[in-house]
C-alpha cells in the first residue's frame, strides 16, 4: 500500500495525502522553508564554520575555541529546533511527520553540545 506524504498512514493508490489536514501542513511546510531558506543557510553555515574553527583553535586557547563552538552548536541547534528541514530522501522514506521528529531529536544534541562546551568555557574562565 502507499503511504500518505505527511503522516505515513496507508492509502490507496490513486491518493496523495490521508486527508485535508495533512495535505494543508504538507504545503505550509514547504511553503514556510521557502520563505526562510536563506536564513536557514546562513545560520547553518555560519554555526558549522565556527564549530570547525573552534575545534582547531581550543588546543592554542581552550577558552576561546570552546566559546565558538558553544556559539555554533547553540546557534545550529535552536534553528534546526525551531525550524527542522528534513532532506528529501529523508522525507522520501520516512515522510514527514516522522521526519521532523528525526531532525528535532538531532538539534537537541547539537543543543546539548553547546550547553556543554559553553559551561566547560565558563569553568576554563574561572
């Protein structure tokens, strides 16, 4: 059976979406990551550039490369948080909904990352 492009419930063959409600937040979806692409980019580009740099800079100042890599884990993780953008292929075979949760529950470990390098920082600081 096929499955409907959101919620992944089975339907029949000839439909794309189990109902009204999940072919509306379907198209808002990707309506609303059309609106904010170039932020997400932005955001997502700039955070993994400072988690880079800060692994390369925390063996010369410990307090300094944990900063930034405390910066981009929080900053990637609370965007990827509030705003979860799922790959294709990823929504391709686990659809949306489930998606979502997939990408959400890898932005708490970036969030988690972040907070823990940051109080690693403030104890370097201290």
């Amino acid at each position: 059976m096929k499955q409907c492009g959101y919620c992944a419930k089975e339907i029949s063959y000839q439909e794309m979406y189990c109902s009204k409600e999940c072919e509306e937040k379907y198209t808002a979806y990707f309506s609303l990551r059309t609106k904010l692409q170039k932020l997400l980019s932005a955001v997502n580009i700039l955070g993994t550039f400072l988690i880079a740099i800060g692994i390369f800079v925390a063996p010369l100042h410990s307090y300094a490369g944990l900063l930034m890599m405390a910066v981009g884990g929080l900053s990637v993780g609370l965007i990827t948080l509030l705003l979860p953008t799922p790959t294709e292929n990823l929504i391709q075979k686990f659809k949306m909904k489930k998606s979502v949760k997939i990408v959400r529950c890898f932005s708490l470990v970036l969030l988690l990352f972040g907070v823990v390098t940051l109080i690693l920082a403030l104890i370097k600081i201290l």
